[in-house]
C-alpha cells in the first residue's frame, strides 16, 4: 500500500494535509502541519505490517480495502449498506 500526502482545506479555510491511499480514500483525520501528516503516514504503515492487514477486494464491489483476515471480507462502504439494509 501506498500513502500520499496532499493538501487540504477545512470547513473554516483553513489549510492542512490529508493522507491518502491509492484509491484516494482519506486514511485518518487531516493533519494541520506536513510533519504531523508525516509522521501519521511512518506510524500507520509500521501498524499496518505489525498487524497483518492485508489489500484484499471486497466480495460485493471488488473494491480494494485493507481487511483484518479471513473473517472480513467486505469493505466498510459495503458492509455500511448492508447494516443500513438489515442484512447484517
């Protein structure tokens, strides 16, 4: 997986940095300075290996996320559809 650092304006005009993965989904909140976005980017990514979360496509849309294992197959925008539905 990769990050990237990008800029980013807040609801107030204020500018800061956001990550964000390959597919352009935020990873996190938006940082107010480049080290903290940095630094978020260098802490995420150790957690990331440490935990064995692995890219894997969603059963629904195919979509890449990042899934805990074997038990957690579809994505959060997915699984956020079939809670609202009723069928999970």
């Amino acid at each position: 997986m990769n990050l990237h650092i990008m800029t980013h304006t807040f609801p107030s005009g204020n500018r800061g940095y956001k990550v964000v993965d390959d597919n352009g989904n935020m990873i996190g909140s938006p940082k107010g300075c480049r080290d903290d976005a940095v630094t978020f980017c260098e802490v995420y990514l150790k957690r990331q290996a440490e935990s064995g979360l692995k890219s894997r496509p969603c059963i629904t849309c195919r979509t890449p996320f990042e899934s805990e294992g074997i038990h957690n197959r579809m994505c959060p925008r997915c699984r956020s559809r079939a809670n609202d539905a009723g069928m999970i």
